[in-house]
C-alpha cells in the first residue's frame, strides 16, 4: 500500500500546531516563531501546492 497527503488547506498547519511534538520539533529545527512563518509560507504556496496535489493523483491513477 500506499499513504501520503500534498493536499493542504488554510488550517491544515494551524491544526497541526495544536499538537505540542509537532510545534516544538518544527520549532527546534526551523526557530522561534517557526509555526507562523510556516503557516504563512503554506498559505502563500496553498494554490500552486493543491495544483501539484491534482497531477499527482492524475498520474499516479494512470499506472492502475
């Protein structure tokens, strides 16, 4: 099997920040602050990431 999530949506990192692991990993590896620049990142990214998420599961439904 397979398992894996491009897809993101406006409150997909904020989500992921309630969960304490998530933000201090993120935080140790990226700053302080780490979880606000990332989720501003994602946001600017979120159109060009979900088009991305499209092709993907296009192409990957074309070797089945």
């Amino acid at each position: 099997g397979i398992q894996f999530h491009i897809e993101i949506k406006d409150t997909t990192v904020s989500k992921w920040g309630c969960v304490p692991e998530y933000k201090n990993a993120l935080e140790d590896q990226l700053g302080e602050d780490a979880l606000k620049k990332f989720d501003q990142a994602a946001k600017n990214n979120m159109k060009d990431m979900n088009n991305y998420s499209k092709i993907l599961y296009n192409n990957f439904k074309m070797l089945l």
